[in-house]
C-alpha cells in the first residue's frame, strides 16, 4: 500500500511524462514542417540569387508550397487535442493576416526593396518561432534568435551574395533545426 505522499510523487512523475510525450509530438511534426520550409526557402533564395528576375514568382511559390504543406501535415497528422470545428477556419485565418501584415509593413508602409525584403521577411516567421518557444520549448527560440541574429550579419556585412547567405542561413538553419528538434 502507498501513501498519499508517494502518490502524489507517482502522479507528478506520470504527469512529467505526459509533457514530455506532447513535447515530443510536437517537435516532430515541428521538424517536418521546418526542414519543408527550409528547402523551399533555400531554393527560392537560390533562385533570387541566381535569377533575379524570377525572385517574385520563386517566393509566390514557395509561399504557396510552404502553406500547402502545412495544410497536409495537419491533416495527415491529426491532433489528439479536440480544437473544435473552427480549427481550419482559424489556420486561414492566421496565415491571411500574418502575410497580410508583412505586405503591409513591406509593401505599403515600407516599400522595401530586395535586401530589405529578403531581411524582413524571415526576422518576421522567426519573430513567432521564438514566441512559440515560450510556450513549446528552447528549440524554438534558439532557432528564432539563431537565425535572425545571422540574418542581420548578413543584412549589415555582406554584399552581394546575401541571397546566398540567406539560402543557406534561413533555408539551412530552418533544415539543420528541424533535424535538430528531430533529436531532442
């Protein structure tokens, strides 16, 4: 027979696990969706690099491909938390007015031009990155502050292959990570 002290200590123990089990499922549909985007980012940013004139339409693509493959992930990986009905309606949602926020700082607000563009748009994904590691775990926001802080060395120290350095800062750094949060 246990007391109600041991209990307790076997609950607590119980319910650590738990976490650790959410935490887990977590990262793992996390990684994937990481490493996705990481490819495609690292071939939009190739692209911008090496054809200029097509960065527009690489970017529209991968947006559409990165949001695509989100959408599958959640519906081939289910959540065991019952959301409600309106979850795929809220998923819309977020994703309208996150890129409609960035189109308006960048676009109208700001007018950015390609640099600035290119040094926007991937401190902003990482901005959430690092707020979801508040709540989720360190992975996040060692991926968000890792890739920002070399996203800025860029902006402020290289020159004319930044789309480069951005290939394989954001695309890389958004594939190492997923890998990363693979083995945690």
């Amino acid at each position: 027979m246990i007391d109600s002290r041991e209990a307790s200590a076997a609950l607590a123990d119980i319910d650590d696990i738990v976490q650790r089990v959410k935490q887990s499922q977590l990262y793992e549909l996390a990684s994937l969706a990481a490493v996705w985007w990481g490819v495609l980012v690292f071939a939009a940013n190739l692209v911008t690099w090496l054809w200029p004139i097509y960065a527009a339409y690489a970017w529209v693509a991968a947006d559409v491909f990165g949001v695509g493959g989100l959408i599958a992930l959640r519906v081939l990986n289910p959540s065991s938390h019952p959301f409600g009905a309106g979850v795929a309606l809220r998923l819309f949602l977020i994703f309208a007015l996150f890129f409609a926020f960035g189109y308006l700082v960048t676009s109208v607000v700001g007018h950015f031009g390609p640099r600035q563009l290119g040094t926007f748009w991937p401190i902003y994904f990482m901005l959430f990155y690092t707020l979801a590691g508040l709540w989720f775990g360190y992975a996040f926001v060692a991926i968000g502050l890792g890739i920002s802080a070399l996203t800025l060395i860029g902006f402020f120290y290289i020159g004319e292959a930044f789309p480069l350095w951005m290939a394989f800062v954001n695309g890389g750094g958004l594939i190492l990570g997923g890998l990363w949060m693979r083995r945690i």
